[in-house]
C-alpha cells in the first residue's frame, strides 16, 4: 500500500495540488460539497462558481456546488446543520439567512450552536437610489418628505428580511419615517419597479450601479463607495452599517475536527490572495475583503443581537 | 444602425465562434433531456469557462447551452411524458400520445422546428425594436400581471380536456397545494400543519414529475405489449416530418410565434404561460379541435413555438436595462459583467457592436439548432423502442432520480410518488390534471402580483387601477368577452365536428354498403 500512497502523494505534489499544511494531508481525501441556500443565477451561485474554480487549488479536492433553495434560506441551512461535521460539507450562506431568520421563523437549528464560520469570502454594501429624474435630491430631501407624509412614500425591496428590507427598515427607524413596504422577488424586478415608477426608492449593489439612469442617495457602511454620497456611518447610523450590509460567510458544521477547519481557513486565508480570484470577484463587481472564522464568529453574535431588536421594532 | 449589423454579422462569422455555441448546444440538448436538471444548472455550472474565453466566444457558448437546454427539455416530455420544466408541460398533452401512435420521431422534429422558427423570428423582432420592447416592458406593473394571469387561468380552464366543472377542480386543487409554505407578501408559514418540511411548501419538480411520469408508468405496466409504441409500424422509430404537414402547422406556429412574443414581456411567467395559451389558441382556431389531445401534430408545434418565441423579448430588460428577468438573464447578466460588460442603457452606445454580435449569435444559434437537432433525433426517438422491461424502469430511475437531483432534498421524493398516486387515479376518472399544474404553477406569481397592487395603490385599489393602470383596466375588461367568446365557439366547433364524424361514417357505410 505505502509506495502507492507515495506516488500518489508525490504527483499530487508535482501538480501543485499539495499546497495543504503536512499535518492535514488525509483531509480532505475526496470532494467537499458547498451548500448554498438559495436558488441558481444569483448572487451567491455566481460567487460560488468563481470560489469553487479556483479553490480546489489550495484543497486539493474538487469543491462541488449543491443548490438547496427553499424557506428563505431554511432548507440548505437545515440539511447543513444536519450534516455530519466532517470538514465534506461547507455552507456559502449570507447574514440575513444565518442570523435574521431565527428572530422570525421556527427553526430547527440554531444558527449560533450549530455552525461555527470558516471565513467572509466578501460583503456588499447596498446603496440607497431613486431615479434619476426623481424629486428627492438628497437623502435629506426624502427623510422631510416622508416625515410630512407618513406612508406616501414607496419603499420596494428585494424580498421579506433579505439585503434590502433590513438596511432599509433600520434607516427608517433612524429617522423615524414610516414608508409603505413593498415586497418585489429579488433585485432584479425591483430595480424594474423603480425605474418603472412604481415604488420611490429601494437599494441597488454597487455591480448594477453604474451605467444606470439612477441617483444614488446614501450608502450603507463605513466606506464610501460611491464619490459625493454619504455614507450611513458618516450621518452616525452606526447600526445600519453594522447589519445593513451583506455579509458572505462559509459555514462549516459545529463539531468540526480543529485541524480540519484549520485547513479550510488557510485555504480560503489563501484563496483571497489568489490573483485569478482577485480579478473574477473584481468583474463581478465584488470586493474581495476576507475576515477570518473566528474573527467572523464574534461578528455574527452581534448580529443576532441587533437583529433581534430590529425585528421586535417592525412587529410593534 | 444597419452598418453596425453588418460589422456585428461579420464578428461573427468565425468558425471558432460556431463551434463554440454548437458545443455548448450539444452540452445543453443532453442536460435539458435529464429530467431533474435544469438548463439553468448547466448554464450555472459552465459559466466560469466563459470568464476565460473572449467575449463573443464567450457569451455565444452561453447562449448555446441555454437554446439547446430548452429544445432539451422537450425530448423527455414527448418520448416518456416526464416534463422537465414547466414550460414543457405543455408539451406533453399531445407529444407522448404521438409517441404512442409511433410518431416519436415526427413529434420531435416539429417541437424542434417550431421551437426553432419560434425563437428565430421572436429574435429578429427584438432586434428590430429593442427600444420599443423596452418601453413596453416597464409598463408592466403588478396589476398587469395580475391581470393576465387570471385570464391565462381562465383560458387553461375553458380550453382543457373534459368537463368546465373538472377542470375547475382541478385548478383549485393546484392552487391549494401552492399555498403550502410561506405566503409570499408576509412570509408568514401557513397550511404547514405543523410539520417543518411543509414550511418550504411543495416544489414544482416532484409535483409535475409525479403528476405526469408515475401515471405515464403504471399505464405502461398495464398495457401488455413489448415496447411504448402501440401502434404497428414498419420503421421502429416512427416516420419522419413531411414537408406538407409542416406547411400545414406554419400557421400555428407562426400564431404560437407572435403570441409568445407578446407575453414574453411579462417577466417570469412567459415561457408557461405562453406555452399554454398557443397550444388553447391552435385548438381553438383548428377545423378539428377533438383530435388535440390525442396526438395533434399542431398540439406539439403550438406551445413549443410559444415558449420558445418568449426567449427574444426576455433578453430586453437584460440588454437594457440591465436588469435579469429570470434565472437564465440571470446567469447571463454574470456572464457579461464579468467580461466588463455592463448591461444598461450605456452598453449599445458605447459596445453596438459587440451587443449586436451577440443577439445576432442567437439567431445563429437557431439555425444550429436545427442541424443539430436533425442529427440527434433519430437517436433520442429510437428511446422508446427500447423493450418495456427495461425502458420502464429506466423512466422510474429517471423520475426518482431528476426529483432528488434538484435540490437534494428526501421529502420531494414522498411529494413525488403521492402526486404519482394521485395523477393516476384523476387519470382514471377522467380528470385532466393541467389545470392542477397552472393553477400551482400560476398561483404564487397571482399572489405576489395582487398583493404588490394593494400595497402600490396605498388603500385606494379602484382609483388606482383607473387613475393609472390603463393596460390592466383593458385587460379586465376584455377577459369577460374573450372567454365566452372560445367558450361558445369551442362548444359549436365540438358539436360540428361530431356531426361531421357522424355523416362521413354514414357515407362510408353507404358507400361500403353499394360496393357488396
């Protein structure tokens, strides 16, 4: 058997397959499945495809896509949690699905036992627009407005407690503006609705921004993306910053072994070097700002604190 | 904007950009033919080689997949009655009865040609008015939709198969199983009976799949005949299309054509919709609508030039806009951006070229995909000849297997075999089970769409819908009409046609009864 292990071994190493600490060689010895919770096309697949190409570089494993829609985001989370804690399966899920959903569904997980984080692949942060030709020339313009008119103004948003309900919600508790909520299925057909007039505001990421007949109003987050707009930390919204953008993490199943996830966090510590990755996730129109597991882990805790008060704010 | 056409025509005119879609077409016919993946997967999965190619290489291989995968999508449904997709249900209401009279062959070259002719000329016509397409398009609110979807229902019911009454059944039967889940304005769980795996309602695949394939299989097993076909034929595989009955359907798929293209505007729903209202329309207008249903070679052209014709208008809020209607612009629009291609109002100004290149390489690919088609149909209809013994049980693995693939998830596969229990027993009482499948199918999107208004129009839906909803007061309006209006003529063209049968049979008699 030994030779044979060897040569393996020796030509895995000479396809530069081997790059694993020599402490994990046995893991991983076969594919590893990501799970993602959400449907084919979006966002998150087209991230996925660009992760898992270039991946399997510092794995030495193929890295397979499985796409398990359902229950906004609970079913994949659900066969995640469920699945055995062996390093084989990974979650690529967001923010809103891992820490939002418990404060609003029954789940049969929790997020916070369940899983601990391998990384933040990258975040996005959305940006506040109304049309081009639109009457509000700042977000000042549209705060006065609607706080003369509650209810006149049209919030479109991509989806009940996705990226651009939440950022919206919290902004509109910050200053205290009560706006009709309207759901739309995605950013896509949103983005329609306003440009169409139906709605008058709603967010767009920074990748459909440009080239669009739109004006952006404010930006979610520290930093400022888009020149001559202001950013929510900059008016002193710090909590929309921190919950309002979206966050991407890769999830592993609680009770992974210490050394495998230690693996899984170098590769994708690795990955974020990677200059192929780089420049697809810089076409995409995504940043590439990793933050490693455990430093992530800390994150979601305040997450689902903060979720659970903007939730119990809607519901009263 | 006829010189940049012809510079656009001209980039490409490559054999390596050719060969490109016909790859990916190839790649697309054989995935779109398993059911349980989609042609959205295979899209999904192939997109990173289109980050390395160039773009007109690229985005055409893309486009490739995508045709192929639909065209696909049709061939499991005309030989085994397994509909991948809803856009081919519709389909199968007269392809699986042809391949029962041993017309496999035939029934897969009109769905190919009336899906190709169906695409090419929906195409054409984008390009010719994209901007006007464009500015239909955003007039397409909510209410419109909601519109013309309970008018899409309402000529499901009218035009299926049997009785008014059954068909209402079995609409309300599907809308039910479709409120299953979450409610898609609140996302509050409703129908969940308290069981968890209710919570993310009951997916399309197991229901259509166990609807369609399971009674499909049982039948088979009743039947005690060596392979599918009942029929006694000579060539195995069936007989091929002629050219006189292809001329014979141009006009239903040309009808099929023009209305795909019109519903291809509303975002979502088209191919379904569209599917159905060209097959309800190509009955309606037959001189022998009792024969649909039963094998109509018209039956299979009509809604396979429909959804096919969807495609062109699709790509517009995706060109324009930049704005991903479905799942598939969805992935295409990934596939632009990542060769630094931004879709919007400033791409045909700055790039013309390269974006008529690329909607030129549609129409080209529907050419390949005749040819390509016309190599392989002989070998996909050749399925069926395959012995019962073993071909019903690959059509069980196929169904089991297309469920579980989809989303991984065991309970689709319970959903699967107790929609297969239930098909068979409405299929035995005479119950047709398409409007089921609309009614699920239609019932979210009618949801979502009706809610959306209410909220638009801030407590006053009336005023509203008259004070700025135009298109959706026409349509409300015309629904009453339209439908009595193919009610009363189906009803005088079934009781013609009966008459019609009677007399001929009484002159043969007559005739028989002179020649003894």
């Amino acid at each position: 058997m030994k030779p044979i292990k060897k040569t393996v071994l020796a030509l895995a190493a000479a396809l530069g397959l081997a790059a694993t600490p020599l402490a994990a060689q046995d893991y991983p010895d076969r594919p590893i499945t990501m799970i993602i919770p959400l449907g084919a096309g979006g966002s998150h697949d087209l991230n996925a495809r660009v992760i898992t190409s270039v991946l399997p570089e510092y794995l030495g494993q193929p890295v397979v896509v499985q796409l398990m829609p359902g229950a906004g985001g609970q079913t994949g989370t659900a066969a995640a949690a469920e699945a055995e804690a062996d390093g084989y399966t990974l979650l690529f899920t967001h923010n809103f699905i891992d820490q939002l959903q418990q404060h609003v569904a029954n789940l049969p997980y929790d997020p916070n036992e369940s899983f601990v984080s391998v990384a933040r692949v990258n975040s996005a942060q959305p940006v506040l627009v109304v049309r081009e030709d639109s009457l509000y020339q700042s977000w000042e313009e549209l705060v006065e407005y609607g706080r003369e008119n509650p209810g006149e103004l049209r919030f479109g948003h991509s989806g009940n407690w996705g990226a651009f309900m939440v950022p919206g919600l919290a902004l509109l508790n910050e200053v205290d503006v009560e706006a009709t909520l309207i759901p739309y299925q995605g950013g896509g057909p949103v983005m329609q609705a306003l440009l169409a007039g139906d709605v008058d505001f709603t967010f767009a990421f920074p990748s459909v921004l440009a080239g669009q007949d739109l004006r952006p109003l404010l930006v979610v987050g520290e930093d400022q993306i888009v020149e001559g707009v202001p950013t929510t930390t900059e008016l002193g919204f710090d909590i929309v910053s921190d919950i309002g953008i979206m966050h991407r993490p890769v999830l592993a199943p609680a009770g992974v072994p210490e050394e495998r996830l230690q693996v899984l966090r170098d590769a994708f510590a690795k990955l974020n070097e990677n200059e192929t990755f780089q420049s697809l996730m810089g076409r995409l129109g995504e940043n590439t700002a990793h933050v490693d597991g455990a430093e992530y882990d800390k994150l979601r805790q305040r997450q689902s604190d903060e979720y659970a008060d903007l939730v119990s704010s809607f519901s009263q | 904007m006829f010189e940049t056409l012809a510079e656009a025509a001209l980039m490409i005119m490559r054999f390596d950009v050719l060969a490109m879609i016909a790859a990916g077409m190839c790649l697309g016919i054989f995935v779109g033919a398993l059911p349980g993946f989609t042609t959205v997967m295979a899209m999904a999965v192939v997109l990173p080689i289109s980050f390395f190619l160039e773009p007109i290489l690229g985005i055409p291989f893309l486009i490739g997949v995508y045709k192929g995968g639909i065209f696909g999508g049709s061939i499991p449904a005309i030989l085994v009655n397994i509909p991948g997709t809803g856009a081919a249900v519709a389909t199968t209401l007269d392809g699986p009865a042809m391949t029962r009279n041993g017309q496999s062959r035939k029934a897969l070259e009109i769905a190919l040609v009336a899906s190709a002719i169906g695409d090419f000329l929906s195409s054409f016509g984008t390009i010719l008015v994209i901007g006007l397409i464009a500015a239909i398009a955003l007039m397409i609110g909510p209410p419109e939709i909601a519109a013309i979807l309970i008018l899409s229902l309402l000529i499901i019911v009218v035009s299926s198969s049997g009785s008014f009454l059954k068909g209402m059944v079995m609409l309300f039967i599907g809308m039910s199983i479709a409120m299953v889940g979450q409610d898609p304005i609140g996302a509050m769980v409703r129908f969940d009976f308290g069981f968890h795996a209710l919570q993310a309602g009951v997916n399309l695949l197991p229901l259509i799949i166990g609807l369609f394939a399971i009674p499909e299989i049982l039948f088979a097993i009743e039947r005690r005949q060596g392979s599918i076909v009942t029929a006694e034929r000579t060539r195995p595989e069936g007989e091929r299309l002629r050219w006189g009955e292809f001329r014979r359907s141009l006009r239903t798929i040309l009808r099929s054509t023009a209305l795909g293209g019109v519903i291809g505007m509303i975002p979502g729903v088209g191919q379904v919709v569209s599917a159905f209202m060209g097959y309800s329309a190509a009955k309606n207008a037959s001189k022998t609508p009792e024969r649909f249903g039963k094998g109509e070679l018209e039956g299979v052209a009509a809604p396979e030039a429909a959804n096919n014709a969807v495609n062109g208008p699709t790509m517009v809020p995706l060109l324009t806009l930049g704005i991903p209607g479905d799942n598939i612009t969805a992935i295409l629009l990934g596939a632009f951006v990542a060769q630094g291609l931004r879709p919007g109002p400033q791409l045909f100004q700055d790039q013309g070229v390269l974006v008529y290149a690329i909607l030129l390489s549609m129409l080209v690919a529907c050419v390949l995909l005749v040819i390509i088609g016309y190599l392989l149909t002989p070998v996909f209809s050749r399925v069926v000849t395959i012995n019962k013994a073993y071909l019903v049980p690959l059509m069980l693995l196929f169904a089991v297997a297309g469920t579980y693939v989809y989303r991984s998830n065991p309970m689709d596969l319970y959903f699967m075999i107790a929609f297969g229990v239930f098909g068979y027993a409405a299929r035995k009482m005479g119950f047709d089970v398409t409007p089921l499948v609309m009614g699920f199918i239609l019932l979210p999107p009618l949801e979502y769409a009706v809610g959306q208004s209410v909220l638009l129009s801030r407590g006053d839906l009336f005023g509203y819908l008259i004070g700025s909803r135009p298109i959706t007061v026409a349509v409300v309006i015309l629904t009453p009409v339209l439908i009595f209006w193919i009610a009363s003529r189906q009803g005088r063209r079934t009781r013609a046609a009966k008459r019609a049968v009677r007399d001929q049979r009484a002159k043969e008699e007559e005739a028989a009864g002179r020649t003894d």
